[in-house]
C-alpha cells in the first residue's frame, strides 16, 4: 500500500486548490476523485471571483473573500510559470445589476452595512442608469441602476481545475480518478483509506469531497451537514467583447460567449435543466442585455452547489481523530487562491487564518439545540 | 479540390445563383451551402474567434462547428446544415460574431 503525507478525497476546486497549496509546499500528496459520474460544481459552475454582497451575515467571510480575491492574480501568474494554463483572472471589478428604485436602494443599504462591518474595507459605489451605461454601453433601458465593486472579477474555471491538477503532478503530487472512496479508517494516528480497488495510507486526510463529505466527515469525528442545491446556466455562441466586466448574471468568457447564470432550486439530487428556468434565466439576460436578443445560445446545464444550511463554508480539524480535516464552500472559484495560499498552510500545521474561525459545524450544532 | 458525384435523383440537379462574398456562384438545388462552396472551389470559411486561424468545413454533418458563416446576413450559421436558396447571399465570417448591430 503506497503511504502519503496528506490523502486529499475529492478533486474539485477546493481538494485541488487545497492539494496543490500543499504539494508546493513540499508534501507527498495523494488526490483520490470520484470521477465522471459525480456530481461536480467546480465543472457545472458560473466562474465569478466575487466579493460585493458577501458576508452581510458573518463580516469574516467578507475578509477572507477579499483575501483570496487579493490573492488571486499571483495565483493565476504563478500557475501558469508552473503549467503554462491561463485562469483567464481579471479583475476589472463588478457590478450587480438593479431593476428597481427599491431593489437599488436596498441593495445600497445592504452594501453600506457590510462595508461598516468590515471597517470600509469593503468598499463599492452605487451607479445610476447614465453611469452605468459608461461601463456596459449595451446595458438595457430597464436597468435602474447597479452596484459596483472593484474588488470583484471572473475567471475560467475550468482552466483552473486543470492547471492546479497539473500543479499538483508538477510538485510531486500523485492524482487518481479511482471511484467514490467508502471508507476512512483511523488507524494508529493515521488512516487508510479504501476505495473501490485499492486502498491509500496517509498520515494526514483532507475531506474535500463536496456533496461527498455528508457521508465520509462521520467517519472521522467531524461532520458536513450539506444539501444540493442546483443552479442552471446558458451559454451562448461566441462574440466580439461586447461585456468588459462581470455582473453577477452574465459575464462574458475569454473566448467570447456570454454565460447567463443562474438559477437556486431546491430539487435534490437531479443536476438537470428545465425549460422554463431557463427561459427565466434567459429572460432576465435579455432585459439586461437587450442585444442578446439575436443571439444562439448553444449549451445549457445544471449544477448543484455543495451547502451548508447557513451557505457559510465548512472548514475543521477532527478533534477525535487528529490529522482529519473537513473543507468545503460554495464559492470554491473565489476561494481558490486562499485556500492554496493560506488554508493549506493551516492544514499543514500553521495557525488558522483568523477569518476562518466562525466557520465549524458548531454553528450547526448550537442552532439546532437553540429552542426558536 | 471536390467534384460533384453524378446524382441520379433529377429533383437535385436545377441550377440555383447565390453570392459568396463578392463572387457569384452556381450550386445545385438540395445542395448545403458547405457542399456548394467546396465544389466551387472555396478554401476557407471563416477565421475562429480566438486565434483567427483559417478554417473550412470538416465533418459535414453538424457536429463539429468549423463551417460557420454569415448567410443573409446572419452570422455562425452552420453552412453544412443550411441548403441553398436562389439569391443568397453568404459571407465568410473573420472571427467572433459582433452582437450588436447585427441585422439578423
Ligand atoms: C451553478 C453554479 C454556479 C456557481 N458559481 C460560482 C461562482 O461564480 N463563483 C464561485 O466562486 N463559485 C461558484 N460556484 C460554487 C463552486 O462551483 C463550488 O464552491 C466549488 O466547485 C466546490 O468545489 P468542491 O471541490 O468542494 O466540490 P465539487 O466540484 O462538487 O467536487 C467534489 C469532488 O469530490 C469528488 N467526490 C465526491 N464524493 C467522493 C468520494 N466519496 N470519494 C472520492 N471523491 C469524491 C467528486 O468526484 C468531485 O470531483 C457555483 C456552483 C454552481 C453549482
Ligand atoms: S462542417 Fe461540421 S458542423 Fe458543419
């Protein structure tokens, strides 16, 4: 049986970001994914690496997205020295478009809140309908207003995946697509861990196995209370630049077609697409957009999101069974870099980010034993 | 480079005139506009939307995208897909479509 410094279970975004974090680091590393039938957020997802609007309930999380978001472009320069991939990062800011006076102002008072909890490091600006038209000069007349945040940028996310697994092999790291692991065990301050034709040793686990995590986390005294949670998107032929930065609904990609995002359903297990969802989707795209009209979309999906019951990431060491650790977040673009920058180092030994600290499964725990 | 296969079926053989960018050019009624375009001697199609490498028409059959163009003046038509009409006008496309002040 081969023996590892870290076995890391699930090889989206955040087990690859975590993996590579840590084979740079110098640590034999072992990536043990599903594969192709899982279900796969980091393949099915929208590519925002965004902050506005994030954390209004815990403020932390707002600082630890403005990390990564921070971190994001050496990330993206650093991969591809190592690899040659482009992320495609820019971060030319953001805007988050308003089709009301009440939905602007609202908005205005949402982000205003966050910013004082941060202490004004999260800043933004509110634009009207002219100003806005500066930006996106397509921009449709329905359109009040926006907010905007120069904090926030999109990327390829598929591109990342692939560069961090070839990260990830460039350090030493070993990756197998070798079926659903079952079974942890705990065995003498380590664990081997099975899956479906040959087992793995390693001193140190990493559960990053997404939706997979409901299952694997008991196994070593932690826990992952997830759901699913599906979101479609569309996406069309590809055009000249006609979107220069993304909006929390469309975003143009580095080849030219435009996503349109997103939908949030609670429908279980089934990653599907359904007609009139889209046609919503598509719907609110054109009203935005009015010259996306005319426009093929040509691919539709679905995705579920890995969440936890407050959508807050779930990030833990095993207290029973030290050296077991549990990552998982809905945000796994954005986070990316620091969870290879800064949450692998912790994995490995260092002190906790502070922004982390909110985010156990107590929270779930004390809610639940918390008469309402 | 293509010639015509003789074609028993005698519903296929009226001469139809559609434009290639500034050329006029003779196809056969059920023809694509990909097969017309090829036996008239064309190249290339398009240039892509990423590098603007050149590109012609590849699989025939729909799948793999290579032979878009502008027909009547809407742009990624799938040349192959499309038959031939009497007077239309085809363009080859120089990468990406532009979306706005498209006439489509
Ligand atoms: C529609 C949609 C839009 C989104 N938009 C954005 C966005 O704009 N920006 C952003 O930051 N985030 C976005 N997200 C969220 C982001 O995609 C996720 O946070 C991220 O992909 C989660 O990565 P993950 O590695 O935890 O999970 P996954 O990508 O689901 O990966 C889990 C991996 O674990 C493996 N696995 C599962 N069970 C097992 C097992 N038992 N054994 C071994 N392997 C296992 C699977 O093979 C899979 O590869 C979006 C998500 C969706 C669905
Ligand atoms: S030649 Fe392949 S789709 Fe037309």
């Amino acid at each position: 049986m081969t023996s590892y410094d870290f076995a890391v279970i699930g090889g989206g975004l955040v087990g690859s970001a975590i993996a590579y974090g840590l084979a740079r680091a110098g640590h034999q590393v072992c990536v043990l994914d599903e594969g192709d039938v899982a279900y796969r957020a980091s393949r099915g997802n929208f590519g925002l690496v965004w902050v506005q609007g994030k954390g209004q309930e815990i403020p932390l999380y707002s600082e630890w997205s403005m990390s990564s978001a921070s971190l994001w472009a050496g990330l993206t320069d650093e991969l591809y020295d190592l690899t040659g991939i482009r992320t495609q990062h820019q971060a030319p800011g953001g805007v988050h478009l308003c089709y009301s006076a009440d939905e602007l102002s609202s908005r205005q008072s949402a982000l205003e809140s966050l910013s004082r909890a941060t202490q004004g490091r999260f800043d933004f600006d509110m634009l009207d309908h002219d100003q806005l038209r500066q930006l996106i000069p397509e921009i449709g007349e329905s359109v009040v207003g926006a907010s905007w945040s120069r904090l926030d940028g999109h990327a390829n996310p598929l591109y990342l995946l692939r560069a961090l697994h070839a990260g990830i092999q460039h350090h030493g790291g070993t990756y197998k697509s070798c079926g659903p692991v079952r079974r942890i065990r705990p065995e003498a301050g380590s664990f081997i861990v099975d899956c479906e034709r040959q087992q793995v040793h390693a001193a140190r686990v990493v559960l990053a196995a997404g939706l997979g995590n409901r299952d694997l986390a008991p196994q070593v005294g932690l826990s992952a209370p997830l759901a699913p949670n599906r979101g479609e998107i569309l996406v069309t032929e590809r055009m000249k630049p006609l979107l220069n930065l993304p909006t929390t609904y469309l975003r143009q990609t580095g080849e030219g077609s435009i996503l349109m995002g997103d939908s949030h359903e609670d429908v279980g297990f089934d990653d599907g697409t359904e007609t009139h969802v889209l046609s919503h989707i598509a719907q609110r795209a054109v009203r935005a957009l009015p010259a996306l009209a005319n426009t093929r979309v040509v691919r539709a999906w679905g995705a579920l999101r890995v969440m936890t019951p407050d959508g807050y990431p779930l990030y833990e060491a095993s207290e029973t069974y030290p050296g077991a650790f549990v990552a998982c977040c809905h945000s796994g673009v954005t986070l990316a870099a620091a969870h290879v920058k800064r949450l692998a180092p912790w994995i490995a030994g260092d002190t906790p980010p502070a922004e982390i600290s909110p985010f156990t499964a107590e929270r779930f725990h004390v809610q639940t034993a918390t008469p309402v | 480079m293509f010639k015509r296969l003789p074609l028993s079926d005698t519903t296929c053989n009226r001469d139809v005139t559609i434009t290639f960018d500034d050329l006029t050019v003779t196809a056969r009624e059920g023809e694509t506009v990909a097969a017309a375009l090829l036996a008239a001697g064309m190249r290339n199609c398009r240039t892509t939307p990423v590098s603007e490498s050149p590109r012609a028409p590849y699989c025939m059959m729909g799948v793999c995208f290579e032979c878009l163009m502008e027909v009547d003046g809407v742009p990624n038509v799938q040349a192959c897909q499309m038959l031939v009409r009497e007077g239309m006008q085809v363009r080859s496309q120089q990468g990406a479509r532009r979306l706005v002040h498209d006439h489509a």
